[in-house]
C-alpha cells in the first residue's frame, strides 16, 4: 500500500539508545515495505555514547567498564560518522524518510539536516554554520553545536542529528567527538548564555518544538500533510 504524500512526527520524550534503536529498524522496514508514511522522531536519549559503522574505538577516551561510573552506556550503530555523545537537554531527530519520494539525494539530506540545526541556532541569535570539509555537523566558529550521523538503506533514511540545547558538556571529556580532535563543543545554552529560557528545561520545551517543525519544514514538500503526535 502507498500512502499518499505525508509526514507523521512522534514526539517521543526521553528513550532508552537500544529502544529508540529497534524502533527506528522496524520502521524503516515498514516505511521500505510502504506500509508506513515518512516518519519523524523527536526524543532524547539518557547519556549513551555511539559508534559509527567505522568501529573507532580509539575515540573513546574512557575505559568501558568506567562507563557505569559515570552513569553512561555504549553501543554499536551501523550510521555514519563516528563516536558521538546524546544525553538529557539534547535534542534528537530521527527521520524515517524516502529520499526518492521526496527527491533528495544522501548529499542534498545531509544539507537539510545541517540547515535544520543553522536555523535553529539563529533563532536564538546564534551564527552557526556547516563544517569544513572533513568536519561534519554544525559548528559556532570551532565549537560543534550540532552533529549528524545517517543510514540510508534503499533510500529510506534512519538516525540522524543531535542538537545541543543544554547537555553536560563534561561528557564530550571522554571521546573525540565525531572524531575531531583539537576541537571543543558548545550548546546553545552556552552560546547564548545562562538567560534561564523554559526552552532548556526539558525535552518537550519550545526549543525542541521549534527544531523538530524546522525539519518538517526542510524534509516535507508543499503537497505534505503533516500529523503530529505525543507518544
């Protein structure tokens, strides 16, 4: 069955990595089998570290069996990209999406996912822009804001980008982030400084709200029909 044109957001909350994770495979089986529309997520994570598909684990900086210590997990992804960090007060999109269907590219997706993010940091009067060539993600002069890791199997897209709103940035200590060295991470707590916005407060705040209709926006086309959800 093929659904006609549409975009469902699920706005998820706070989910355990390996949850969100066999969520995200069943759906991009069903979205593959077109049983399922083009889907968004909208969640945060507890703190968990991932790894790409290039396995790097020498980007981990802390030893494994110090990770419960520190109240963090690890896993394995078959994304993009290398070791990142997602935690509480980091907003998290994953999209479900057919490329084909909406005519995009894996360069021209990427491109979306880093405008996403550039929006948001400048509705807060952040200047943020796409890295440099071998810098991924999005970045306040040095400083990555945003980062973004995908898999796209047979067109349809899983994982996607993560935006710092106001994580412990002392988690970012233990790896190289994106694989990245030299360089630091910030927030757009950080970058606009402590103004005590409701936005950082949790994961159902306007800044998340705001991120996730910036992707509809960007991912969606003027034929869309747009359905949201609170799981």
């Amino acid at each position: 069955m093929r659904f006609p044109r549409s975009l469902e957001v699920w706005k998820l909350g706070k989910v355990n990595y390996l949850e969100a994770l066999k969520l995200q495979e069943k759906l991009a089986c069903d979205r593959k089998a077109h049983k399922i529309p083009d889907t968004l997520l909208s969640l945060q994570h507890p703190p968990t570290y991932t790894l790409g598909k290039r396995r790097t684990d020498h980007n981990l900086l802390i030893p494994v069996p110090e990770l419960e210590k520190i109240g963090a997990e690890l896993h394995y992804t078959q994304r993009g990209g290398d070791i990142t960090y997602h935690g509480p007060h980091q907003a998290i999109l994953y999209p479900i999406i057919s490329l084909r269907d909406i005519g995009l590219g894996a360069r021209k997706y990427v491109e979306k996912l880093e405008l996403t993010m550039i929006e948001m940091a400048s509705k807060y009067g952040v200047k943020a822009c796409a890295g440099k060539k071998c810098e991924s993600g999005v970045w306040v002069g040095d400083r990555k804001i945003g980062a973004i890791g995908v898999r796209i199997s047979s067109g349809i897209t899983s994982h996607g980008l993560a935006f710092n709103i106001d994580p412990d940035l002392d988690y970012f200590n233990h790896i190289v982030p994106c694989g990245i060295a030299d360089k630091k991470v910030t927030s757009l707590r950080r970058e606009t400084g402590n103004l005590g916005y409701k936005a950082f407060e949790n994961s159902s705040g306007p800044v998340v709200t705001m991120l996730g209709e910036l992707s509809v926006s960007n991912l969606s086309t003027a034929r869309s029909r747009i359905s949201i959800f609170d799981q």
